[in-house]
C-alpha cells in the first residue's frame, strides 16, 4: 500500500509500506512489520519531490503524486541517496517528467552512471549549498559515508522541515504517519534496532554532524523510512547522540553462542549465571535461533560481548562466524571480548573467534576459556574463575 498525507499546506508525504518484505536493506535486518519508504513533495512555483520509493510501488507511487497535483508537472527531483530502496522508482518517474531537474550529493558523480541506466543531466550539489523553488529555499547538508558516501539531507528553510533520507529512521511499518501517533518507548526501540544495523559503523561520523546541525531548528524531521519526527524530535536526537558516542553503555554482557552438542550451551549457562550473580545484566543469545538484528542492537549499550561455540571441522559454527561477521561490520568502541566453547578432537576454533573480535576492534581477555566434550566439576571451577577475572576487569570500565 502507498498512503499520502498531506504535512503542512505545502508538503505532502508519501508512505510505501511493503508489508510481504520483512527483510529491510536485503538481508541485514529482519523487520517484524514489514518495509516502509518514505517520499516528499514540495509545492512552490516550482514542484519538488524528495526521494522516490521502491520500485515495486512505481505506479501506485505516479497514481498518488498525480492525486496531488493533476496535470501540473513536477520541476525537480531530489535524490538524498542512491541506494535502490529509493532510486529503484526514479527512472520510472522521470519518463512523466522528463523535464524535471535532478539534484544529488557532489560524491554521487562517481557512481551515479552505474545506478541508472541512462546518463540523465544531474546536478551535483555541494554541502551547505541552497536553490530557490518560489518562496521557499532548498538547503542540502551533505552526510557522506552516514552510510554510502551519496548520503545527504535537504532542509526546506522556511518551513524548517529536515528531510533527513536515512537518518533518523525507523522501522514502523504502520499506516500512521507522525511520531505523536505511536508509543514513544516502542518508537525509541524501533529506532535503535534501525541505528545499531545500518549506522552504528559511521558512529563518528554521525555524532560530528549532529554537533554541525545542533544549531538548525526543526518543526519537522523527514525521513525516508518508518515515522516522521514532530512532537519528538529531541527525544530521537538526544538518542542519536547517545547511540552515536557510546554514552548509553550499561553494566551488561551480551553472550552469544552456538552449539552442536549442548556443552558450548552449558558453558554459556555456566558464565551466564555466575555473572548476573554478580549484578550484571546478562543477555543470551543463540545464534541460529535469535533474530541477529536485535542481537546487533543488543550489543550497543553493552560492556563485554562473549562469543561460544563448538567446534565443527576444525572451525566455529557457521551462524556464529555471521554473527561475528556483523559485529566487524558495526566497529564497536570500548568492548571487551571472550571466546569460549567445547571441542572433541581439537579447540582451534576459539583461535578464529579470538581473532576475529581482535579485527573488530574488541579487546579479548582470556583465550582460552575451552572444554573437551564435556563440563566436569573441574571446568565448572574454571568458568567460575574466569567469571570472576572478567567481572574484575569490566568493573574497572
Ligand atoms: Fe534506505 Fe541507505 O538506504
């Protein structure tokens, strides 16, 4: 379904929701609800629509446009971000409007040729840089790498609406267009699952350009995905700068782990227990059975991150080296990290793991916290002591 909605006189909102695709930015995260694209149209002298949809909604997406402004023609395209989630429809939309102007970032003129596939006249917009359409002005703040390096925001200067793309996204894929019309906790929570998977890896990046544009009103944040931001726009920046600088960390231990036999499973329960008996927020997950979306965003008011499994064929279980995968991919500051796990005939594994969390950026401790096939009374020591060691060390962060 494509809903529009009408913002304030002059700007409208489109809402795709795509609710049979409940895999957001391929494979990377699972939603619960389904996908949601955001577009915007401007009315001035001249018409301006902002970002398209996914291209599976290109005629309903030309049908609600026209709803808006019948015969009229629309002067310009702003693409905020190449990626297809909202270019896929562009060229769809250009063959009506082939007259239109088509603006983007100055760092999309590298890529640009190979996402579309004609060469169209763009025009290439440099940061802070403005364009009148009638009575209101355009400003583009580039983002580059928050997270493709095209990434940018465009500011409709007297109406102070910030259409922000991909920042400031959630993953409400629901009917209702306005943050007031949602449970705000709920909001917040759909909102970090968003950040901790698609822009926790540009953490710097993101916390630079929220001090550049701390000083910019808004009455309106636009984004290309889930809710837009009216009532509480300072509740989803303050988490921005929070999620951004790492200032929400909590005395928490995420251990994930997965296992063949059951004793990696005994060993995670083992160190599980001994550390909540401690006072720390233990978390647990399995790597083949819990969504790796919401472990990510588990991860990112976490302390330490302990990594389980058996070994298989002289490797660790193949859902875990994904899950590990994600965590390199999120470059996690400030994390201490421990593999463990049992193994029959060899515990080479825990080497790969270690490594691993070493090439995330996660300081390990303890490489060697294994047991061979089963956990005896011995073991069940040993994970006590090696509880101990880490419990000492994350209370000194
Ligand atoms: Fe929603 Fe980076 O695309």
């Amino acid at each position: 379904m494509l809903q529009t909605k009408q913002i304030k006189e002059n700007v409208y909102a489109f809402k795709a929701i795509n609710y049979n695709d409940l895999s957001f930015h391929g494979p990377v995260i699972t939603t619960e609800e389904g996908s949601c694209y955001n577009a915007y149209l401007i009315i001035d002298e001249q018409i301006t629509l902002i970002d398209t949809v996914d291209e599976k909604f290109s005629d309903e997406f030309i049908r609600r446009i026209k709803k808006v402004i019948g015969n009229k023609k629309i002067d310009n395209i702003i693409l905020n971000h190449l990626e297809y989630d909202h270019s896929s429809s562009y060229e769809y939309i250009k063959t009506f409007y082939p007259e239109a102007k088509t603006y983007c970032s100055s760092k999309s003129d590298k890529v640009i040729a190979k996402i579309f596939s004609k060469n169209y006249d763009y025009i290439f917009v440099e940061d802070l840089s403005e364009i009148s359409i009638g009575k209101y002005t355009l400003k583009f703040i580039l983002t580059p790498f928050i997270h493709w390096p095209d990434n940018m925001m465009t500011y409709l200067i007297e109406e102070k609406i910030l259409f922000s793309n991909d920042a400031f996204g959630s993953l409400i894929a629901q009917n209702k267009f306005f943050d007031y019309e949602y449970d705000l906790h709920e909001l917040i929570k759909s909102s970090k699952i968003y950040y901790a998977n698609i822009l926790t890896g540009c953490n710097n990046l993101v916390s630079k350009k929220l001090k550049e544009i701390a000083d910019i009103e808004f009455d309106y944040v636009c984004p290309s995905h889930g809710v837009i931001w009216h009532k509480n726009i300072n509740d989803i920046l303050t988490s921005y700068i929070n999620w951004s600088n790492c200032l929400d960390v909590k005395n928490k231990i995420v251990i994930i782990y997965d296992t063949v036999w059951g004793t990696t499973e005994t060993m995670a329960q083992e160190m599980a227990t001994n550390l909540g008996e401690k006072g720390f927020e233990v978390r647990i997950f399995v790597a083949s059975k819990h969504n790796p979306s919401m472990i990510m965003t588990e991860l990112l008011d976490a302390k330490a991150i302990l990594i389980g499994s058996s070994n298989l064929n002289n490797a660790m279980v193949s859902t875990v080296a994904d899950i590990l995968e994600r965590i390199y991919g999120l470059k996690l500051k400030g994390k201490v990290g421990m593999a463990f796990g049992a193994y029959g005939w060899s515990g080479v594994h825990l080497k790969r793991i270690n490594a691993r969390l070493e090439e995330a950026n996660i300081r390990t401790i303890h490489p060697d916290v294994y047991t061979n096939f089963n956990v005896d009374d011995g073991m069940v020591k040993f994970i006590e002591q090696v509880s101990d060691q880490l419990a000492e060390e994350l209370n000194k962060l």
